[in-house]
C-alpha cells in the first residue's frame, strides 16, 4: 500500500457512539492507545488526523501565509502584546 492510498473498511458505532479503528491504520499513521486525535467534520465526512499530522498541516500553512512577511512570529506577537500591556 502506498503511503497515500485510500483504504475502506467497515466499523460499527456502539451504544455509547464509540468507534473502533482498525490496527493497521492506527498503526499507519502512529496512532497508540490512549493517544489524542483531531477530528475533523467536513460537510459530509469525518477525517482523523493524529495530533503530529495536525500540527505539522498548521505549520506548513503558517509558512506559506506568512512567508517574507516581517514581524509575524509569535515572538513578534507577544513583544506587541506585552507593549500593548506596559511591559516594555
């Protein structure tokens, strides 16, 4: 299986409206137990992403939003709060 490939299988909901993911595509994208996901509701579809693909998702759209932009980092951001605030 490639390493974008789509996959299907089918899952039951139970009582309490849990869903139980299948091994291998926990393990395909690094999911453990107990371990925290984004889920994300798309109109009419669900999408898990683990938490190291969310954050790595929202720092590749920062960079390109913000590219050759000066005085967007958060160190910039919080030199202006505390400014904002009388700190400096």
């Amino acid at each position: 299986m490639s390493e974008h490939a789509k996959r299907s299988t089918w899952a039951q909901i139970s009582a309490t409206g849990r869903i139980s993911l299948p091994a291998e595509f926990r393990k395909a994208i690094g999911l453990e137990r107990g371990g925290k996901v984004l889920v994300e509701l798309d109109g009419n579809d669900i999408r898990i992403r683990s938490v190291h693909e969310a954050v790595a998702r929202a720092q590749a759209l920062s960079r390109r939003l913000f590219a050759g932009k000066p005085n967007v980092s958060v160190d910039d951001f919080l030199a202006h709060r505390r400014e904002d605030w009388g700190e400096e």
